[in-house]
C-alpha cells in the first residue's frame, strides 16, 4: 500500500497587511513533517503557490529547503513539487539539478523534462516526458505514473499545446494531451496520479469562490475553468492546488481533491479548518484519502460587536489570533474607544466603524419635490441618513460658508 502526503499553497513569505506570517509558516510546516513521519508517508505532493511572490524573501527559500530536506528523509521520501499562479516558474526549477540528488523534484516548465536514472536513494525515475514523470520506490513494487500540470501563463500554455491549436478549446486540448499521456503510460500495472494547479468544477456545478488573498487564475480562450471529466479516466487521484479551503470537487473519474492551503491568508477564509491529505493507493484499486487537520498558526475570526466591555473581554479571552473587527456605534469610534479596542490586542488587523442609523429608512429617502429644495436642506437630508441625526449649528455654518465661496467663484 502506497502512502502519499498530499498539500498545497503554501505561500511562504505570505504577509497579512503589516502582518508577517512567517513564524506561523515555520510551525505549521513542522506539523506537517510530523504528520508525515507519523502516517509514515511514501511520498508527498507539492501542488503549487509555494511562494507567494515571484521574488520571495531569503527567509522564505530558506524555510522552503529546509522543510523539503527534512520531508525527503535523505531522498528515501521523494517530493513532486509543481508550480503555482504566485511562484516564478524559473525561480522554482533553479534549484532542481542539486535538490533532485535528494528525492526533490521540482516542476514548473511545460518544455522541461526530468532526467531518468536512479538516485542513491534508490528511487528511479523510469519514464519522463513534458508534463510527467514515472518514479520507482525501493520500497514499493509498482511504478508510479504522475500526470505533471503546473500553472501556466497563456504564452507558455499554446507553446506547451502548439502553435495550431490557437484558436481551439483550452479544456479540450488539454483533456487530450492528458489523455494521450495516460493510454501510454497509466496502465493498471501501476499507481497514477495527477498533480495540478488549476481551477476545477464538476460539469453543471456553481464553481468554489477564489479566495480573496488569490490572483485569479488565467482563463484562457473564454474558458471559465476546467472540468472533472477532463481528466484521464486511468487517474486514480488528482492532487490539486489553488483554491485554500479543502474541498473534494468530485469522486469520477477519481477523487479530485484541493488539500487547501495550510493557514488561513485572508478573512474569506476565517473559521476554515486547514488540512493536509493522506491517500492509500494500490495499482488497479479505488484510492483511499483522508484530510488531516492542521493546529498551528493563528486563527482568522470576523467578529462584530456594539459595547466596548465586551468588545475588550473577548479579545483578552482569545489572544492568539487575527481579527476583523466591525464596531457598531451611533457615530464615529471615539478615541478613547479606539485606543482601548486596540490595547486589548496586538493582531487587530481591521476596526472597521459601522454607523447605525436610529431613524426609519423611508423617513430619510429622498422624493421628487426634495429636489426642489435648497442646498441646505439637502445637506441635512445627506447628513441625516448617514449619521442619523441633524448637523450641528457649528457645521451647519461651515457648509454655508463653502457655498457662499463656490456661489462667488
């Protein structure tokens, strides 16, 4: 039985606003190493936004290299890594010549092709081609076939597909290079999988939202996103990147599995669960997959509230998190207010003031003969419906006087 560890989006060197996740990054990436160790995994799936910037910090590729060597367990424990829609696709393959020697597999280029032949480890690499890759395992009897589907920009996509499919059907000719892939090489002698990073939807279903930390990913050719059943039907399970929350897309033609990105990077996806999955796979069978939930990091939470002592108790009582918090208040939040909101915390990331007005709606909303009336009265009607009350005397003199001065202009 084959044991592969499945994780995607990583985004190392992710900030949220001025907030730097790093420190997060280094705990919840030891987590999963431990998971691996501990589920005894044969095998781990990287599948893409390992960065999440074209040019990633010194701290962040050290983080990378030194979570990779300690999952490759010396290369005994081979990582097939793709690239994502946030990695630069000549940074990720930079290191490939040296980090292959230890079971690390970078890949980012539809043009490249991975050298065959057998590392010390032990772990071969049988069959390569442009987007796959067929790997040995001493301690596994049958061949592994990966279908191997980084993000690409357009450009690289019709280089990849050819120059006189232009015009055709992104699903389609994808479908068929994938097909054409797996009826040579993905026989029931033999595990396969699929390693991508794009947008799938089962056919006839509304799509997952993209997270708001996410670029969009490229639509090309009209085409909204990919479809399940453009997958070869000799899959046995499709690791997929992108989308951060888990989600099993489909069952058919195998699972089709997002692990989800392992914290949380934007308030969309406060209150997620953040998971890492563990498949069982033998050739010619159904594959089995279990999410594992991840612990560390700091929790995102929207909250809401409208009375500064329980405003304060709340954040003393949860320390260790981020927030989004909307103040409810007649007016603007005061200072002392705010200063007292802020001093309960240190990971505040949003005080967003959220004015409520005391009147009827239908008392404030403006008819036909309002129109008629003169600046002033409808400066009250304005400022009436936003704060809910009238201008003082002291503003009320201040606007006339800005429309004494545009009147004289």
């Amino acid at each position: 039985m084959l044991k592969i560890l499945h994780t995607a989006d990583w985004h190392l060197g992710k900030r949220l606003q001025e907030y730097s996740r790093l420190d997060e990054q280094k705990l919840v990436l030891d987590e999963i190493c431990q998971i691996a160790d501990r589920e005894q995994a044969d095998l781990v799936l990287l599948a893409g936004d390992i960065f999440d910037s074209f040019n990633p910090s010194h701290e962040a590729v050290e983080l990378l290299y030194k979570t990779l060597h300690r999952l490759s367990k010396n290369g005994t424990r081979p990582i097939i890594a793709i690239s994502g829609n946030h990695d630069s696709s000549q940074f990720v393959e930079a290191p490939d010549p040296l980090a292959r020697e230890m079971g690390i597999f970078f890949y980012s280029r539809y043009d490249t092709v991975i050298p065959t032949g057998k590392l010390e480890s032990g772990v071969e690499v049988l069959h390569s081609e442009s987007g796959f890759i067929e790997v040995k395992l001493p301690t596994f009897e049958d061949p592994i076939r990966i279908i191997l589907a980084p993000y690409a920009h357009e450009v690289s996509l019709k280089t990849y597909l050819g120059e006189e499919n232009r015009e055709a059907e992104l699903r389609k000719i994808l479908s068929e290079k994938w097909q054409d892939l797996a009826e040579r090489y993905c026989d029931q002698r033999g595990v396969n999988l699929f390693l991508g990073h794009f947008f799938f939807v089962k056919e006839g279903e509304a799509p997952e939202p993209e997270p708001e930390s996410e670029r969009p990913i490229l639509h090309v050719g009209g085409t909204q996103a990919l479809f399940t059943e453009n997958l070869p039907p000799q899959i046995q399970y499709a690791a997929l990147g992108h989308l951060h929350r888990y989600h099993a897309v489909d069952k058919n033609p195998c699972p089709v599995v997002y692990s989800s990105s392992p914290l949380a990077y934007s308030f969309s996806e406060a209150d997620q669960q953040k998971q890492v999955v563990m498949i069982e796979l033998e050739a010619g069978k159904s594959a089995s997959y279990t999410p594992i939930g991840l612990k560390k990091g700091r929790p995102l939470y929207r909250k809401t509230f409208d009375k500064l002592p329980e405003t304060v108790q709340w954040l003393e009582e949860n320390p260790y998190c981020f927030v989004e918090l909307t103040y409810q208040t007649k007016d603007s939040i005061d200072a002392a207010t705010r200063k007292a909101i802020l001093k309960a915390h240190d990971g505040i990331v949003n005080l967003i003031p959220q004015i409520q007005n005391t009147r009827d709606r239908d008392e404030l909303t403006l008819k036909a003969e309002d129109l008629e009336k003169d600046m002033l009265s409808l400066f009250k009607l304005y400022f009436e419906s936003v704060r809910g009350k009238e201008p003082n005397e002291e503003l009320m003199e201040v606007f006339k006087e800005v429309i004494s001065q545009e009147e004289s202009k």
